[in-house]
C-alpha cells in the first residue's frame, strides 16, 4: 500500500514547481499549497501540514461557520492521513468532505475535494480503499460536477485530466479531452495558469497516445509527486 489517502480541495492542486513563500502571513490554503507542491522532504511538508491544521483550527474556533478554513481543515486532515498513513484522519476527512459538498452541492471546490478522496483512496490500493470503503464511482461522479460546476476555469478540466489517466492509463481520450478544454480556458488566476501549464504537459503524450506516460507524468504533478 502506498499511502491512504490525499484529499485535495481546488485550491491546492496542479503544480509541479515549488511554490514561491508568500512575502504576508500565509494563509492555511498558501501552507498546504506549499506543502504539497513545494517540498520535497516528508518531515517538512507534514511540519507545513501541522501548521496549516493548526491556523485553520484557530480560524474555525473564531467563526465557525468559516467556510473557507472549514474546507481547508479537511484538507489539512487529508494531507496529514496520507504523510502519516492514519485512517482516522483519512475518516475525519471523508466526513468533512461529504458534509461540506451536502450543504454547498453547487460548490466545485467541495466536488472536487470529494472526488479526490475517493480516486485518490482507491490509487492507494486494495487494503485501503477497502478499509476506508472508497468508490470509484461516487469519485468520478463527484469529478465531473466539479468540472461541469467550474464554469470556463481552466483549473479543474486541467486536474480532472490528471486524476482520470491516472486511474486508468487507458483513458486517454477522455484524459486529452479535460487537458484540451484547460488549454482553452480561462487563466485569470495563479491556480489556472498552473493548471493549464500541467495539462499542456500532460498532453504530449496523451497525443502521442501514450497512456502510460501520461499517468505516470499525472503522478508527479499531483500532490506529494516531488517528495523523496
């Protein structure tokens, strides 16, 4: 088994460069993006995972009803179940997620943190997705609400790419056709422009029709792909 699970909200996804530190105070989202994409030592991303878990606690103790930390929180929990292959948070995490896409069903960035659990649980292997009941189905389902959900943003067609050559290495058209509507969509933000940079790469070998290579490219622009 390689690792539980990494659950990952829209904010923390495709990137394959270190991000930059923030010159304000980081926020618990800019933490994880670091931890996540930035690093490439264990210890370290799981110290930025502590610290963002702990920021986005303390934001949550002031307003509960934050949504934002609420959201970051599950993936703070996410991001600790797979550095430390706990099932509890992986568990906590799924509860968040389910909770927070329930009452925010038109939310992209809930679908996709939803979907991520599931697809990412099930990449995980048989021992883990079976104990954590993960479904590739309600995670592809999830998926594409969230692309459907994201408007023209080439954030999510870019990271659906990824998750779904990943999960199957045969699905290259249906890989090549999420990268080709990143490269067409909108980059108003940091976040797309990296998510339309990782579907161009990724599409090189989808065109070459080269599954194969492009899962194994998909793995290391996803979370976690630099670390040692």
């Amino acid at each position: 088994m390689r690792h539980f699970i990494v659950p990952i909200c829209a904010a923390l996804v495709v990137a394959a460069a270190p991000a930059p530190a923030p010159a304000h105070a980081a926020t618990p989202r800019e933490i994880l993006t670091q931890a996540s994409f930035g690093t490439t030592d264990k210890a370290q991303a799981l110290t930025l995972v502590k610290q963002a878990l702990a920021q986005a606690d303390a934001e949550l103790k002031a307003d509960p009803g934050d949504r934002e930390a609420v959201l970051q929180h599950g993936v703070a929990l996410g991001y600790r179940a797979r550095l430390t292959r706990s099932p509890a948070d992986a568990k906590a995490a799924r509860a968040l997620f389910e909770t927070y896409a329930a009452t925010s069903p038109r939310d992209p960035e809930g679908q996709l943190a939803l979907a991520t659990w599931h697809l990412d649980t099930v990449e995980a292997g048989f021992f883990a997705f079976t104990m954590l009941k993960a479904k590739k189905e309600v995670g592809l389902a999830a998926l594409n609400r969230a692309v459907a959900l994201g408007g023209n943003r080439a954030f999510f067609p870019g990271f659906a790419a990824l998750l779904r050559i990943r999960l199957n290495p045969k699905d290259v058209a249906g890989a090549r056709q999420l990268a080709e509507r990143a490269l067409a969509g909108s980059t108003n933000s940091a976040l797309d422009r990296l998510a339309r940079r990782d579907a161009e790469a990724v599409l090189v070998p989808l065109r070459n029709n080269d599954g194969a290579a492009a899962a194994q490219l998909a793995r290391k622009l996803l979370p976690f792909g630099r670390l040692d």
